[in-house]
C-alpha cells in the first residue's frame, strides 16, 4: 500500500496539475492571440486614398487573419486533446477501480477461507465430542 502523499498517486496527481496549468497556459494564449490579431484586425480595415497603403494594409490583414486561423486551430486541437484524456483518463480510473475492487474481493476470499477452516475445525472437534460421548453411553451399552 502506497503511504499517503507518495507513491504513484500522488505523482498522477502532480503530472496531472501539472498538465491542466500547461493546457491552461495554452488556452490563454490562442485566445490572446486571437483577440489580438481581431483587434489589429479591424484597426487595418479602414479604407485608405493610396493604393500602396492599402495593398499593404490588405496584406497585413491577410497575415493577422491566417494567424487568427491558427490560433482557433490550435484551440480545437486543444479541445481534441481534452476529449482524449478525459477518454483515457476515465479507463485509467475504471481500471483502478477494477484493480482495488479485485484487491478487495482476494482479502474477502482469504478471509473467508480461513473463517471456513476455523468453522470446519470446530465442526470436526464437536462431532469427535459427540461421538466419543455416544459411544460411551449408558444409553447406548444398555440397548445393546
């Protein structure tokens, strides 16, 4: 048995906290960035006199588009990576449940046995008893 605050659980639970602040982090990110490159953006999008300026403000559009593009992406793999650890995540448990329930149900076995053995023993030290006392019987000298 695993002493409280070591052993395996205690380092799941580190990796795990450890793996929601880096998702966390992530998450604060795309966001920022998505917000961001929206603001900039619509700061871009004013209709300029010059063409050169707006051939250059279009393309500074085009860049903080493909990178608001790439920050949603990022999200959604976020998202996909979140359904697969809590899938993951929930066997893991499930199978620890199993393994503990399995723990259990051997203790209750050998507990079981032994109460057997116990039961068996005293029944077989009371039937001797009773036998020798019927075989020595008046009663029983007496029908004969």
């Amino acid at each position: 048995m695993s002493k409280p605050g070591g052993g395996p659980t205690a380092a799941a639970a580190a990796a795990a906290a450890q793996k929601q602040k880096a998702l966390l982090q992530r998450v604060d990110t795309d966001i920022a960035n998505i917000v961001d490159n929206l603001n900039l953006l619509v700061n871009i999008a004013r209709v300029n006199d010059p063409p050169v300026r707006n051939a250059q403000e279009s393309f500074q559009m085009e860049i903080r588009a493909a990178r608001m593009v790439q920050a949603a992406d990022s999200l959604l793999k976020l998202v996909s990576e979140l359904k697969q650890t809590a899938i993951f995540s929930g066997f893991a448990s499930l199978n620890e449940n199993v393994e503990r329930r399995i723990g259990e149900f051997n203790r209750l076995e050998e507990s079981t046995d032994r109460l057997l053995e116990r039961v068996g023993g005293e029944v077989a030290a009371s039937l001797k008893e009773l036998e020798t006392h019927y075989y020595s019987s008046v009663q029983r000298t007496n029908c004969q």
